[in-house]
C-alpha cells in the first residue's frame, strides 16, 4: 500500500488530495485491520462503520468484516462468515457484530488487466487540509464507531 498525494484541479483552485492505493507496478493488494478485545472482557453492543473507496475503470475494491470466535467459550451458533462493506459517505449500523469480541477489517484491491494503473483503486479520498476534530464527512472517509456492552 502507498500513501498518495495529488494534486487536483477542482474548478477555479488546486486541491491537495491524498488517499491510500496500490503501489505503483502491482495488480492487487491486501490491507488487514484486526481488532480483539478479548483481555478487556468486552464485547460489541454497537458498531457503525463509514468505509468510503473509489474506483475507476478496471479496479475493483472487495472491503468487508470478518468475525473470529476461536477460543469463544460460547460462540454464536450461526455466525456469518464476513459482513460486505459498500462504499457509502454516510455510517452505516452493523447489527450482526453484537457480541463479537475479535474481529478484522479486511481489503482487496486489484483490478481485472494487466498492467493496471495503481490509482485505479483509492481508499479513503480526502483533502490533505482539516482539522483533527472536524465533523465534515468528506474530509473522513474512514469511521469507525464501537459501543462496548
């Protein structure tokens, strides 16, 4: 994976964009966000997630979440296997991660020729300006909210 920075030309003013891609010369890439709060004895009662992509052309981003229940004493009886995540600007509830205590966020980028242009595939577009505490949806793609029972 590779930090980019580009600029853009967005009406009358240049705009610095960054965003996380393939790097350069490859036609897929793997990222892993892995999360276990087994130590703390917590589990999820609530989580929400924005996990917002671009693609153009042939590039294809596959974003989903994956339970882990090895070592659960009492894992659910009929878990789901991995929850799709869609690009979306806005958060989206997931409902069926109550309960979990591990968990990974996974991605795939790729695209379907050879050779591809890394930018074809673009995680969590923004402006490189902003404030750490702002609220705008666009300047953070990228959220996630964890309510802990």
């Amino acid at each position: 994976m590779e930090l980019v920075t580009e600029h853009r030309q967005m009406g009358d003013s240049e705009k610095v964009m960054v965003y996380l891609s393939r790097n350069p010369g490859t036609n897929s890439s793997c990222m892993q966000w892995k999360f276990d709060f087994t130590d703390t004895g917590l589990s999820i009662d609530r989580l929400n997630i924005r996990f917002y992509y671009v693609t153009s052309e042939d590039g294809h981003v596959k974003a989903y979440l994956k339970p882990d229940f090895r070592g659960e004493v009492d894992p659910p009886e009929d878990p789901p296997e991995r929850i799709v995540l869609w690009s979306i600007p806005t958060m989206r509830s997931i409902p069926e991660a109550q309960g979990w205590r591990k968990f990974s966020l996974i991605v795939e980028m790729g695209c379907k020729r050879s050779p591809c242009v890394f930018h074809h595939t673009q995680l969590f577009l923004q402006q490189q300006s902003g404030g750490f505490f702002e609220k705008e949806e666009k300047k953070y793609p990228f959220k996630i909210e964890i309510v802990f029972a």
